[in-house]
C-alpha cells in the first residue's frame, strides 16, 4: 500500500498563559494538543470525536498551519507543511481545506456567494469564470440563482453548503470538516452528510471529519481517533471501534450516547462518569483520565501516563491494563467525588 | 413541614393545557401565532416531551405555562389548568407562589437563570429559606446536601463560589437543585442539557431521572433530542410549526411514526447502532419552508406524501388507536417502520 497522504507525528500545541501586563511572562501552558501521532489514507476519512476543549479543532487548525505548532510534524503527500513558506506554503494550502462549524459566522456577510466562492480562486490566481461558480454550486445542491445571493438570504443548512463549496473551490486533496452539522436542525443534518460522502466519491476527497456527535462520526467515517486533553486515547477501524471500544473513555463516551430506541435505551448498561474534563492548562499525572476513570487502578495509572500502543491487530489504545479491560478481567468500580477535587 | 398544597383528586390531570395559542407582533400589525391550539395533559408522576425543531413553539409553549411570557407585543388564548386553577387567569401573587412550589422550571442556558454576582450557595438556600420555611443556617446545610445529591464534588466549598467558576454541567446541576428543592409536583425542562457535553449531559440526566423518580414529581421534558426522550419520557407531543402534529405514547411513537414528519426524523438521524455505512434519508428542505397552517399543511412544502388536498385546507388534529395526528395522509403500518428511501 501507498503511503498515508497525511501524516502526524508527535504533535504538541501549547498555547502559552501569561501574566502581568507591562512584563508578562509565561506563568505555564494550554496543553490544547499533546503528543498526536496520526495517519489518514488517501480517499478514506478518519473520524476524530471527543468532548468539548480536547483540543479537536485546534489538532485540525494546526494541520492547516492555522494554530502554532510548538513541536511535531504534519506531512501532507510526503512534504513537511511545517517547513513551508510562502508560494510553497499556498499551494499547499490549495490541496488542505476546512469546513467550520458554524456556516453563519465563517461566511461575510456583505459578500455575495459569487464573490465567496471565488475569492479563493482569486487568492491562488486560478482562473474563472460564471460555468465554474455554476458547477460549484451544482456540485453542492444550491441554483444557479443563489449565486448573487447573500447568506443571510438562506437557511442554515444551506450556507453549510455554501461553505462546503467554498472548501472544495480549489478542488482540494484534502478537507477538514470541523464539527459541519452541530449547528444545524436535526432535519437537516442528514442532507449536509449525503452531501459530503457524494463529493468524496465524486471528487476523490481525503476527510478529517471532527464531531462531538459519535453516531455522525461513526456515519462518516472509515477510521475513527477518540480525543481526551489533548491526547489520542483510542484509534480502530470505525466498526471496530464501535464493536469492541476498549478504553475506558470511549466506553463511557458511547454508553453515554442517547439512541432514539426505546428498547435500546432500556436494556443497556450506562457508564456514568463523574465529575468534569481536567483543565488542560494543569493535566492529571499519569494517564490524563484517572481521575474519572471507573477502571483505574492503584498506582500506576496516576504515576505513568499509558501510549498509545497497538492492542490489537490495527487497534490503538493508550490504557495501562487495556487488555485486561478488554477480557473483563478489570471490571468498573465506583469512582468517589472526593477523588476527583483531588491532584 | 407547613406548606399549603392546593388539593387534587388522583383521577385529574395535573396540569391541563386547552388550546394553548400564543401570538406575537404588536397591535396594529400582523401576528404570528408561535403556538397554535396545543393541548395536553400530564397527570401526577408522568413524563411527557414535546420535541421539534429550532422554531416550533416548544419553549413559547412552557413560558406560556410558566406565566413568563413578556406582557407586550403578545396574545395568549386558551387555558392552562393546573390542578383545576387556570394559571393564565390567576393573578400574579397566586402564580408566583406556584411557581418555585409546586411547578419548577429548568432552562437550557443556566447562566441565564443563575445571578452571577450572588453566591450558588446563597442562591440554592435562598430558594431553601423560602419554601421550606427553615433557619438560613439549616437552609444553608440542606443547601449542600443538595448539591452532593446533583453529584457537585466537594459542596461545601462550591456553595461559596460564583457562577462563572463553575463548569456548564455544574451550572446545570445547581439549577436543577435549585429547581427540586421544593419537591415540586411538576417540573419543567427545557432542553436542559442541550449545551452540555454528551458524558456530561448523561451524568445530568441520570440525576435528573433520580430526582423526578425519588420526589414523584411529573416532568414535562422540551427537546430536540429523540435520543433523550425515548430514555427518559413515557409520552411524546411532536411540535411542527407551532401546532402538535402527532401525539402517542413512547413506544408506540418510535415503534410506528405515522405523521410523515415524524418517520422522516427518525429515518434521518444517524444512529449509533445502525449499520454502517448506509446511507441516511434526510427530509428535503428545510423548516424555513413552510406556509401558514390556516393555508394547510405547514410540512407540505417538504413532505413526500403530499397530495392536492395537503395544500388546499389544514389537516385537523384526529384521534385513532391511542395517538391523535394531524395529517391527511398519514404513513401506514410497514411504510412507517421502513419506508424505501
Ligand atoms: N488561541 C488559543 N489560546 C489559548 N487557548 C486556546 C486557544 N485555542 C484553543 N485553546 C484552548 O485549547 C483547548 C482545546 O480547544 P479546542 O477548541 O481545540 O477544543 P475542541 O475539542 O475543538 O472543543 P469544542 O468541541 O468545544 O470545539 C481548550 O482548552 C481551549 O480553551
Ligand atoms: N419574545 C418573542 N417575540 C417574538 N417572537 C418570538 C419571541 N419568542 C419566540 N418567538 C418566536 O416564536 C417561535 C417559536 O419559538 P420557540 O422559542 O418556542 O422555539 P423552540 O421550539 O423552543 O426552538 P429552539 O429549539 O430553537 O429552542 C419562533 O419563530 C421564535 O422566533
Ligand atoms: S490507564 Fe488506568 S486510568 Fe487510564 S484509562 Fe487505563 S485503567 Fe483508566
Ligand atoms: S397533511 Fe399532507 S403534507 Fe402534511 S404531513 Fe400529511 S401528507 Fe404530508
Ligand atoms: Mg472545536
Ligand atoms: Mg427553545
């Protein structure tokens, strides 16, 4: 097999805490994105979930050279993006583009769709003309007429589209879609993900597809990451992953998922984490979980943090006793409030 | 304890809403109506939902029975009888005191809910003082005692703190302390966990089932979530464009959705125990398509089961078999468990 098209490696973005204002100095550091390593083959999507502040979007943003990478590697088609600069670095940019989760807020205003969809073409000097904004709009089920329109004119769901035209403009390699349907009407989030699996098989598109929602990613995607602080915890092939979840998180993460069935909801067994997410600026010892995880055990779980390390054929998890979880032989126990305040 | 509850008689509902429609535009120019004849009841102990998307009236239909509605600018017919008593004729001091007594509300965005300059600890007791009629010392220790009961670590020391220090879960679980510490006989929720995330939002529910469960109280239960409510509800009123398009117990609902709007939903959500890789049947358009329901069906312009008559008058709302629809051509039997896309 080819190489994957991208290529992670040890990726850390730490965005600095400062302090004092005439001599600030750096009082310690955001973990956002601590230590991701990660592959995604070309025309497959790999999907990335986990909770609000594990750093999903900025691991995303910095791939794109769009967050700071304080250490790492991103290797798009084997080239370093970190290393680039100028002309280079733009027409890299053309192959790697991103979908935002709020389709209101990442589009002006005052600019009409012909002009939003264009302007990318403009910024990398492609020519254009009418056929093409026609064919991106086709291409993303909006008329022809939208195309003098502005995007208060329509819905959410279809400035989403709009928005997605306006990633695959430069008929990109590779897209990045962050959170694409969290802000839309449950009616019209299925429309939005038909949307993106056509123009991956029309267009031949690499995704990295972030959501906090685990049934849209386990839609879209072929490999799924869990994210937690700022680490990967979990990484399979997405029926695998969802068969067999084998870290503590994702299994609390899944059971935590209402499934519109009651049947279902009845008769299945719930891990009801307690107590929030860690901040990242000051992370749990060991492995960033224990403090939540109703499986951890004495003492090593808070003095050694866990790799990610390959379980099983293809299946990637960052859990000291991941293969006594899996056999049953570590069972969960209650997790005590006072555990949590402390650390 | 010495508080005065109003009487009931085990067969009555508890809260009886009567073509509840609540109008908004000022005097003079057009109004539209954001609730359009609903009606339901909860009895003692029930838990309905009423789901439907961003804009069909859910959260107009619980401040209308809340009596929080803004005075201005806003009509509102029908009747909302609790226990007997029409809640939207009542005058405002009988209304307050039920309101925090006996029917508590919980809002989607707790920071709105919550002072952010008065202590959580001052909040929660001061709620405590006023129904239970107890020292502010005892208030205070009843006060943490709720707040553990939510699941807040360490009480004592969160009860000191502002608002703002607490995460969103926290902020919710305060405010549904806040909200049960009256032992109220209904409480309402609106979209109570939307914002929250989703180990947070099982965490939250899962207290908030015990709470209900424990205190006996009904649970009126606003959600877009189809997910939550075929956990937590024993009942279903699906809004669509101000009016209840279809009503049936939970298991019935899911089982056989008749209202095209409501197979439509549950076709198009992805689901985390449906296979793979197959693809969704999303509902065409989008909630902003719509025409006034005295013109007919607002769902018609997205409806694959319309019909000339759809568009000509608006469908009643009719009862058979235990769940009432309003539809002219309602999904049937097999169509409505799998419909080819
Ligand atoms: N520019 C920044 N400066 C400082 N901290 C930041 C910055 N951007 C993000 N962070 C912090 O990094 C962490 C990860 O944020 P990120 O937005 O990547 O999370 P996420 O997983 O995308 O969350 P969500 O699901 O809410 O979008 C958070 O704690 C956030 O507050
Ligand atoms: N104070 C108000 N003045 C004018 N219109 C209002 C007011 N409050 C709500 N509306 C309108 O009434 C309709 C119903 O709103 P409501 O808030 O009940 O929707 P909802 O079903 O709760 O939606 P969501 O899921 O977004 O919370 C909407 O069209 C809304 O814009
Ligand atoms: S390493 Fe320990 S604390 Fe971490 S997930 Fe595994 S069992 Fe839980
Ligand atoms: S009345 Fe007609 S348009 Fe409305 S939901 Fe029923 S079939 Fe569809
Ligand atoms: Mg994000
Ligand atoms: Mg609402």
């Amino acid at each position: 097999m080819s190489d994957p098209l991208v290529q992670v490696r040890d990726l850390e973005v730490h965005f600095p805490i400062r302090r004092g204002l005439l001599f600030s100095r750096e009082v310690g550091a955001v973990r956002a994105v601590d230590g991701v390593s990660l592959d995604i083959d070309a025309g497959s999507t790999l999907g990335l979930v986990g909770e609000s502040g594990c750093g999903k979007s900025t691991l995303g943003r910095a791939m794109l050279r769009l967050a700071p990478v304080t250490r790492g590697s991103v290797r798009f088609d084997g080239t370093d993006v970190a290393g680039l600069s100028g002309e280079r670095l733009r027409s890299m940019r053309q192959n790697m583009q991103m979908v935002f989760q709020d389709p209101m807020a990442s589009l002006n205003p005052r600019q009409s769709v012909e002009t939003i969809l264009t302007e990318p073409l403009r910024a990398h000097g492609i020519p254009y003309d009418a056929t093409r904004v026609r064919r991106l709009l086709d291409q993303v089920g909006l008329p022809a007429s939208a195309a003098r329109k502005y995007p208060h004119e329509f819905s959410g769901g279809q400035r989403q589209r709009i928005g997605i035209a306006r990633a695959v403009a430069l008929e990109p390699r590779f897209v990045i879609a962050d959170e694409p349907v969290s802000a839309l009407d449950v009616s019209i989030q299925a429309q939005v993900l038909n949307l993106l699996d056509d123009l991956q098989e029309e267009l031949g598109l690499t995704y990295l597809v972030i959501a906090h929602d685990l049934a849209v990613v386990r839609h879209m995607a072929d490999e799924v990451a869990v994210m937690y602080l700022g680490g990967i915890v979990e990484q399979a092939g997405a029926d695998d992953l969802y068969a067999s979840p084998t870290h503590p998180y994702t299994r609390s993460l899944m059971s935590a998922v209402p499934v519109p069935d009651p049947a279902v909801e009845a008769s299945r067994e719930r891990i009801i984490l307690q107590g929030d997410l860690p901040s990242p600026a000051n992370p749990p010892s060991g492995c960033t979980f224990h403090t939540r995880c109703p499986f951890r055990q004495e003492s090593r779980c808070h003095d050694e943090r866990p790799e990610l390390r390959e379980v099983f054929p293809g299946h990637r998890v960052a859990c000291h006793w991941a293969e006594e979880i899996s056999s049953g032989a570590i069972g969960p126990h209650e997790v005590a409030l006072t555990d949590l305040e402390a650390d | 304890m010495s508080r005065a509850r109003t009487a009931t008689r085990p067969d009555e509902p508890l809260l009886s809403v009567r073509d509840l429609s609540v109008r908004f535009g000022l005097r003079g120019q057009e109004s539209f109506a954001a609730v359009d004849e609903v009606s339901f009841d909860i009895n003692p102990g029930q838990h309905l939902a009423i789901v439907g998307e961003s804009g069909s009236g859910k959260s107009v239909t619980a401040l209308a029975v809340m009596g929080l509605l803004p005075s201005r600018g806003v009509q509102v017919s029908g009747e909302v009888l609790y226990r007997g008593t029409d809640l939207l004729t009542c005058d405002r001091r009988a209304m307050s005191r039920l309101r925090g007594s006996e029917i508590a509300m919980v809002f989607q965005d707790p920071m709105t809910s919550l002072n952010p300059v008065v202590t959580i600890g001052r909040q929660v007791a001061e709620v405590v003082q006023r129904h239970l009629k107890v020292s502010r010392s005892e208030a205070f220790e009843r006060g943490v005692d709720l707040l553990t009961r939510v699941g807040i670590p360490d009480a004592g020391r969160r009860m000191k703190e502002y608002p703002h220090q607490l995460s969103g879960g926290m902020r919710q679980r305060v405010l549904i302390a806040i909200g049960l510490a009256c032992e109220p006989k209904l409480l309402i929720a609106d979209e109570p966990t939307t914002a929250l995330d989703v180990t947070i939002q099982a965490q939250v529910l899962e207290v908030l089932k015990e709470l209900v469960a424990d205190t006996d109280a009904a649970l009126l239960m606003i959600t877009h979530d189809l997910g939550v409510v075929a956990g937590l509800c024993d009942d279903v009123r699906v809004m669509y464009s101000g009016r209840i398009v279809e009503s049936a117990d939970r298991d019935r609902l899911f089982a056989e959705p008749r209202h095209p709007y409501t197979g439509g939903l549950l076709r198009s959500i992805p689901r985390l125990d449906s296979p793979r890789g197959q693809r969704l049947t999303p509902i065409p358009g989008s909630p902003t398509q719509t025409i006034p329901w005295e013109q007919g069906c607002a769902f018609a312009p997205r409806c694959a089961h319309r019909a000339d008559q759809c568009t000509d008058s608006a469908p009643p709302l009719e009862q058979s078999e235990g769940r009432a629809l309003r539809c002219f051509h309602p999904l049937t039997g097999a169509a409505s468990q799998q419909e080819a896309p």
